[in-house]
C-alpha cells in the first residue's frame, strides 16, 4: 500500500504554527514511507476563501522546504461532492430537512434546558411528501442532512489515541450541504481523501468528532475509512491556547530571525516523546518520525525555547545553507569564524560591518594616547596566540576597567558594544587593528 497524506488547509487565513505542525507531521510520515503528500486547498466556503491566502499558504510551504507531490482544490470539484451527495441520495443515507436556523437553536435550548443533548431530533426525516411540497411551495430551501447509522458505536483505532468509540445516537446527523448549494466541509473532505487515494488523515484532535461522522460517510459510499492520527492541540507557554500562537507564522518567524530548519526541528518533535533536537537537515526528522512517541497531553510551544534551538541549529550550519543571505564577500572561512556568535543569520552583517567596514574616528581628546600606545603595543603582539588578552595585559598598569576598555572597543569597532572582544580582535586581524588604533590616536 502506497502511503498518501494530504494537508488540508483553508485558505481563510495564513498558517500559523498549529497548521504548521499538521502539514508537517503528514509531510514526514508520507516521506518516511516513500508516499505522496497532497495539499489540498479547502476552499469550499467560497466567501471566506482568498486568492491570496492560497498563495500564501505556497509561499509559507515552500520557504519551509516542504515540497507537495499533487496539489488540488475542493472549488474545482463541485461536481464530484454533486456525484457522492446523489448516491447516497440514492442508498437512503441523506435527507432534506427545512428547518431555519432559529427554528434549529430554539430546539437546542429547550434540550439543553431539560439537561439532555443537544442532538437534532430528525424531525425532517418524518415529513410526508405532501408537506415536503407545502414547505417548498412556501419557499423553503432544504439544506442536506447526513443519516447517521444508529446500529452500532463507530470505533477505529487512532495512531495516536489508541482504540476510539463514539455513540452515534449522540450525535447530530450532520448537515453536508446549505440551503443555497455550498457545502460544508465534513462531506467534501471525505470525498477527496476517497477519490484521491488518501491513507492516513494526520489532524487535530478537534477532529475527533467529525471523523466518526466521516467514517460513516465512508461506509455509506462503499470505502473503507483511512487510518486516523489525532494529534493533541498546541498551547502556548502560559499553558492555554493563545491567540499570539494563532498568529504565529511564517513571516514573524523570518522576522525574528528563525531558521525554517530550526521551526520544523522544533514542530516535528513538541508533544512527542522524543527529544527535540538541532536537525541541520529534513533527514533525521523524517527518520525519527514515528506516531507511537506522540503522547496526548497538549503540546507546549515556546518562542524562548525556539529561539535558542535556532541559534544551537545556526551554529552547526554549512556556508552553502546561508550563502545567498550572506554580506557579499563573506567567505565560508569568515562564516565558520562567525557562525558560534550568531542568534540570526542577519546579524551576520553587523559582524561583517564591524570587522571590514570603515570604522575608524577620532577619539577623544584623554584616550589618543593612550590609544597611539595601545596601537604600538598590538603590533608588537604575537598574533598567532590570543591577541586580545595579551592587548590588555599590556595596557593594564596604565589603565583599568571602562577606561581601558572603552576606547578600544570603539576604536577597534566603531561601537560601544558589540560581541566580545577576544573574539573579534582576530578575525579584524593584526594590520587592521593596528591601523584603526592608529587612526583614532588621530596618528
Ligand atoms: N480544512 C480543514 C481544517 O483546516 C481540514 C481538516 C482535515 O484535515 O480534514 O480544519
């Protein structure tokens, strides 16, 4: 059996790291297993659906480096959902009910008000034909309904939740289709992950429900259901979801200098029992994915955590990974001698400015000696050992402190502050050096 996943986002908004994750963890089991990975785009909802987002959501997979075998959408298949909804028309399995919205709620609030579910009483279901054709001589559009089947409780086995059962009498048979023609998503979807092959459906726990009602859907059209995974919701730090982590997506991840690499590290294994780990590559998270580590309590998602796993990533990572973001000029020598300081890869460019800028200006009138002294000293330095310490060393009976510290690092950088000095010294290097000392000397 060939594996097929699909992601299956709605272009109603852009991805936010929760979608994120979905697309991923079904992007690694399709690739672990040599599969396909569709992306489907949910676009039923023709009002809330924009052009727009469904580039976007491209964009965002594509600048995570998570490539789609297929891509389709549910706008362009009407007529299949038109084809699905008239068979099982057909095998008794649909019905049209008339009742409005307000009719409808009214019923909630007296069953909740007697403290029983809130499940429709499938009053359309005992309507005669003659007042079927009164309510349409009235004008009244009927929407669909899916008849579930009472029988017996729906079970499966989820890859993550273990064995699942759900009552079906429990539950509203559920609406497929509006009374103006549009379709809700819970028949569409079924339809696809039938005709298009779909093995296993990777989603949200949110989903449980509907996938006892999908699965019905699938018996009632003569298929078997595919495999399910329900992953736990993510939360945020503060321990509940957040509207912040609803935003957070690709841009404010490129914004705050996150590595996609370093985003997916971080996504494939929260909520896993597995460690989360500096992944410099999509390899070892395909090869660690397995559903058996996902546990069930919500996974924690943390912006602080992400960032220092970005930096620990950023510090492994080759030249020809960051290359085309690079300061021109800047060699895989200077990227190797820079790499452990960074947090981003745009702070690449200070570094680089500091070290081949021109940064040189006078200093002031107290420290031109003292820096026209300091210079004579660092020429006489051995430049193979620690420049830096040997500098001091030799400046220290005359100075201490800020005072000695201070002119030289805006001597040497431009800069009042700025990564550490030993670090810096050797890669501005022996003649460099020597020549900003002496020009702030004003020698
Ligand atoms: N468009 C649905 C959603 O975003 C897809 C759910 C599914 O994966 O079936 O919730």
């Amino acid at each position: 059996m060939k594996v097929v996943t699909r992601f299956a986002p709605s272009p109603t908004g852009r991805l936010h790291v929760g979608n994120i994750r979905t697309g991923l963890h079904n992007w690694l089991w399709a690739r672990k297993q040599g599969g396909r990975f569709i992306l489907r785009i949910d676009d039923t909802d023709l009002e809330r659906s924009r052009e727009e987002f469904v580039a976007a959501i491209r964009e965002d997979l594509a600048w995570l480096g998570l490539d789609a075998d297929e891509e389709d959408r549910q706008s362009a298949r009407f007529d299949r959902y038109e084809a699905a909804l008239a068979r099982l028309a057909e095998a008794g399995r649909v019905y049209p009910a008339y009742e409005t919205a307000q009719e409808l709620e009214l019923r909630r609030k007296v069953l909740l008000g007697r403290g029983l579910p809130p499940v429709y009483d499938r009053a359309a279901l005992a309507l005669t034909d003659t007042e079927r054709a009164r309510l349409e001589a009235e004008g009244r559009k009927p929407h669909w309904r899916f008849k579930l089947d009472h029988g017996a409780p729906i079970a499966w086995h989820d890859l993550i939740r273990g064995p699942q059962q759900l009552d079906p009498a429990l539950l509203s048979d559920p609406v497929v289709r509006r009374e103006d023609g549009s379709w809700l998503y819970m028949l569409p979807s079924v339809v696809d992950d039938l005709e298009m092959g779909v093995t296993h459906v990777v989603r949200g726990e949110d989903h449980v429900t509907n996938t006892g009602l999908q699965i019905q859907m699938f018996e009632a059209l003569c298929a078997a259901p595919p495999a399910f995974a329900h992953e736990a919701l993510l939360v945020g730090s503060e321990g509940k979801l957040s509207k912040r982590l609803g935003s957070l997506g690709v841009e404010a991840m490129r914004d705050a200098g996150i590595e996609p690499i370093a985003l997916l590290a971080k996504l494939a294994r929260i909520g896993t029992a597995l460690p989360v780990e500096p992944a410099t590559s999509l390899e070892p998270l395909i090869e660690g994915f397995d559903f058996a580590s996902f546990g069930r309590a919500p996974a924690r998602f943390d912006l602080e955590e992400l960032a220092a796993l970005n930096a620990r990533i950023l510090h492994q990572l080759p030249f020809e990974a960051v290359a085309d973001r690079l300061p021109d000029g800047m060699s895989a020598d200077d990227w190797a001698a820079i790499r452990p300081n960074l947090r981003n890869v745009a702070a690449a460019a200070d570094w680089w400015e500091i070290l081949h800028g021109h940064v040189a200006r006078p200093a002031a009138e107290e420290d031109r000696d003292f820096l026209a002294g300091a210079a004579e000293a660092a020429a006489g330095l051995d430049w193979r050992e620690a420049p830096w310490p040997q500098l001091v060393a030799a400046l220290k009976p005359e100075r201490s402190g800020r005072a000695l510290f201070h002119p030289l690092r805006l001597a040497l950088t431009g800069r009042d502050s700025g990564p550490e000095m030993g670090v810096l010294l050797p890669l501005i290097g022996r003649e460099e050096a020597v020549a900003r000392l002496r020009e702030a000397a004003g020698a």
